[in-house]
C-alpha cells in the first residue's frame, strides 16, 4: 500500500471507528504500519518523522492519536 491508499483507507473507516469496533480495528491497523513505517525511515534515512508520513497519508496527529488511545483501553 501507499501513502494514498492509506489514507484512504483511513478516511473510510476513520468517521466509522466511535461505532464500530472493525472499523476501530483497521483504524488500528493502520497506527501500527505507520509507526512501522515511521521506524523504517528512521533507520534508512536517520530523518524519518511520524509527521512526515502521517502528512503523506493526510492523517491528522489528533485522529492517529484518538485511535492509539482507544485501542489501548480496549
């Protein structure tokens, strides 16, 4: 997937995530390959960012952050 399928991905399912727990799942999923990403380009580039490919989804950082949050009190 790329950054654009991500996030379009992500605003999909997103809106749906406060209702619908698959919906919070793939919200969830998509957390995770963000942080992976953002760990890959750290170690390939020393100046990867997890703004950076939050930006290049356009995922905004209180949504990425709402959804981390959610999963952990599940």
């Amino acid at each position: 997937m790329d950054d654009k399928e991500i996030g379009r991905v992500w605003a999909e399912y997103y809106p749906k995530s406060g209702k619908d727990r698959d919906a919070l799942q793939i919200c969830g999923l998509i957390c995770r390959l963000i942080r992976a990403e953002t760990r890959l380009v750290l170690d390939i580039s020393r100046s990867g960012s997890l703004q950076r490919v939050l930006d290049a989804c356009g995922i905004l950082k209180a949504d990425f952050d709402e959804v981390e949050m959610r999963l952990v009190e599940m």
